[in-house]
C-alpha cells in the first residue's frame, strides 16, 4: 500500500450535462470535481481552466441532438456524447 490515489477512480472527467428547456438544446459544463464551471470554463474549486468534451444526455432525445450537433458542427467534433445523469454534489 505505498500509492493511494484518493479517488482518482471516482472523479471522473470534465462533463457536460445536456438537457432540453423550452426546445432549445442547453449544455451545462461540470468540472471533474462536480463544480459547475462559468462561461469561462474556470472552475474556482481547482483554480483551473477546464475543457470538457464528455457530454452527459439525460434521455435518448437529448442524446440524438447532441448526436447531431457532434456530426454536423466542427466545434463539436471531438465531443463525446452518452446517456448520464447529471452528477449530484449534494448527498
Ligand atoms: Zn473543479
């Protein structure tokens, strides 16, 4: 037992959390550590800039828009989208 890497496992990776409001697609961008982060990506737990590129859909019809967006944009082409659910800080 010389390494312990305290949750690394459990972090996880800088997401997005995509949902739809009033037909409109909306991404919400997490840090790792489950802070939302600002329109400059800049989570103030971590002191850093993050870049998120995982994108947590929350059913099958976000997942297909999100989907399309990831085909059809350059600016979401290294996006990776999957059914998730939106990570809680709370417990
Ligand atoms: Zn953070």
């Amino acid at each position: 037992m010389s390494e312990q890497k305290k949750g690394s496992s459990m972090a996880g990776l800088d997401t997005y959390y995509a949902y739809v409001e009033d037909g409109e697609l909306v991404l919400e961008p997490y840090c790792s550590c489950g802070n939302p982060l600002d329109d400059m990506y800049y989570c103030d737990v971590c002191k850093r800039h993050r870049h998120p590129t995982d994108v947590l859909c929350e059913d099958d019809g976000v997942l297909r828009m999100v989907e399309k967006y990831i085909r059809t944009s350059s600016k979401f082409r290294t996006f990776k989208a999957m059914l998730g659910k939106r990570r809680t800080t709370e417990s």
